[in-house]
C-alpha cells in the first residue's frame, strides 16, 4: 500500500491545539496564553473547524460559553477532554498520510524533545482523542520518536529535517542516517530526505526543528529566517544554513525559489533576560489562509509582506506571539492540521476567499 506524506497546504478538516492548565508551566501567564490561543481559534474558525485537546470538563464548559461570546460558530469547534502536559500540538499531535488516497493518521512517540520535559500525558494524547470517536479515519502508532516540527514535505516525495534534531542521540540512539531514512521512507511514503547541517535559535528546546528555519511554501518554493547582522550570534550558523539552501536541488535538477524571511530584534525572557525564539518561519497554513507569528517588532509588516508574496490567493493573518515565546515556541508548534476526511463529522470546508 502506498502512502503519502500530505503537505500543509491540503485541504484540511480541522486545526488541532492543545488548550493549557493552570497547573502547567503556563501558570503563571496563563490569562495571555489564553488570549493568543483564543486569537488563533476565532481566525481559524473562519475556514475550518478547531478540535481543542481540553485539560478537564469544567475548562470544556468554560471554553463553549467563551467562544460562543465570541462569535464562533458551535459547528466549527471540537472540545475533548484530554489532559496534556503542556500545549505544543505540532509535536505531541498526528502526522496525517494518506494510504491509497484514504487518509490514515500516524502516532509517534513524543519523548519531551528528548527527555527535556514530562511528556507521559502529551505521549498518550492522540490515542485519547482517538478512542473518544475525535478520528474518522485510522490511527497507527510508530515506536519511532519523531515529532511534528521536526519534519516539512513538498507533498511529492521530499523530506526536510535538520541533522541536529533526527540525528540527535536523545531520540533515536540506535539508528544512523541510513536508518532513520529508511524508516521515514517506509512509514512516510517520501522518497528522498534533504538534511540541513546547519541552522538554530537561541532559547529553542526542540534541537533545532525545521519548522523554526525553514519551510515549504510550495513544492517548489522555501520560507527561511534570514539573518542580516553579522553582530548577532546566530549570523554564521544562520548564513550556513542559507548557502545549504542555494545548493538544494528539486527531485527534477532545478533550484528551489528561497524568500529570506526578515530577523526581528532580539527577544529577551522578561524574568532572566535569556533569549528567546522569535521566527517568522513558524507560520501556519490553513483553507484559504496563512497565520503567521508577529512580535511586536518593525520586521513584522516585512514578514508578512513576504508571505503575502509566497501565499498569492490567501489571507495572511498576523497573530501576537510575544506570550508563546516565552515558553520557546510559537504560533506552528501550538497546532496541527488534520487533513479532509480524518476529523468525525467534519463541517464542510469553506471555500478558498478573502475575508471580509
């Protein structure tokens, strides 16, 4: 049976975000949390449904009368009780294939990036939601560890990863790079796998996820963070990764088309002045829309500039991520799509427009 690694860019049934506790490391900043998760479920909720992972019954009934105040529409949200450790749905959440043209949702293991944070709840999450009827379509567990953000595809066979992270130690100590390729192959359906060697951010936990660098935009086109100060630390990994870029190739010989996402101004943690991962890479692509991270910083009209010319057709919605980086993540690895035909009772997909 054939299987598929879908792009983002498919067509999608729903969004799905991991709503926080108070008990969780969100705590003490969990009223701005919530509004920038509560941003993110009205714009999403304009195109397509969300399936909110919630911590307990009471948060459910919170969240229903709150988003009804907001004016979203009942038949675009799905609430499931879920109890997570954190909220990063990009790495704790499915990785949607489709097998034969059917959909079929894979569930990896999810160790904490490595065995940096308790992960047994967020590990867990997805045969939860699966067993409370959430998936219309089958769900298939890996022993692999492998996260969400650590992987972006064209949809036509090519896999983009970082060494630093598929290659790490903290996951997968027993196999190579031939190996991991091989079982990417199998389980993804690619049929080649670009490695980048160079690329990070200062304050991310992840080992350096590709979704923070670099993304697909389309087959035959790559999102990157650009870094323009040679003052700045990251500027010569950052200018690494860019000459890494220039030398890709497609499956067919060509170049790829690169667009230089700007380098907001340092963002430093307001507690312990550490710094933070700001990136205008971790955007996400819904029906008929892009959201991308905003930081309160002059390169943000920039940075949706350049999407804007990346995403011809689409609404580009900016959404303040100055609350989720302090937690080093941001707008991406809060979700995760899921493709048409997985979601139980999907709500039909609104057409590909321009909002109002």
């Amino acid at each position: 049976m054939a299987h598929r690694l879908l792009p983002e860019w498919h067509p999608q049934d729903a969004v799905q975000l991991t709503w926080p506790s108070p008990d969780s490391d969100w705590g003490p900043m969990l009223e701005r949390i919530e509004a920038t998760l509560e941003a993110m479920v009205v714009a999403i909720a304009r195109y397509e449904a969300v399936l909110i992972a919630v911590p307990d019954a009471a948060t459910r009934t919170h969240l229903t009368h709150r988003f009804e105040c907001l004016g979203v529409d009942p038949a675009r949200l799905r609430l499931v009780v879920a109890p997570a450790d954190d909220t990063w749905a990009r790495d704790h959440g499915p990785i949607a294939v489709t097998r034969d043209g059917e959909p079929m949702l894979l569930d990896y293991v999810f160790t904490g990036w490595g065995g940096k944070y308790e992960a047994l709840q967020d590990n867990t999450l997805t045969r939860r939601l699966a067993q409370a009827g959430t998936f219309a379509c089958p769900l298939t567990s890996s022993d692999l560890v492998l996260e969400g953000g650590a992987i972006d595809t064209d949809g036509e066979g090519t896999l983009l990863t970082t060494e630093a992270c598929l290659l790490n130690p903290n996951r997968n100590p027993g196999l190579d790079r031939a190996a991991m390729e091989a079982r990417l192959k199998a389980e993804l359906g690619v049929t080649r796998v670009l490695w980048l060697g160079s690329g990070h951010l200062e304050g991310d936990d992840t080992d350096s996820h590709v979704d923070t660098l670099v993304r697909f935009c389309d087959p035959a086109t790559l999102a990157y963070v650009q870094c323009d100060d040679p003052s700045d630390p990251h500027y010569p990994a950052l200018a690494a990764m860019q000459a890494e870029l220039q030398a890709l190739r497609r499956s067919d010989g060509e170049a790829y088309r690169l667009i230089p996402l700007p380098w907001p101004r340092a963002c430093q943690d307001p507690v312990d002045g550490h710094r933070l991962p700001a990136t205008y890479a971790n955007f996400l692509i819904i029906n008929g829309a892009v959201l991308v991270p905003t930081y309160g910083d002059a390169a943000d009209t920039r940075a949706l500039t350049a999407l804007a010319g990346a995403f011809p057709g689409r609404d580009i919605i900016p959404i303040d991520c100055l609350s989720v980086i302090r937690q080093h993540g941001s707008l991406h690895c809060l979700t995760m799509q899921l493709p048409a035909g997985s979601l139980a009772d999907a709500p039909r997909p609104s057409p590909t427009r321009r909002a109002p």
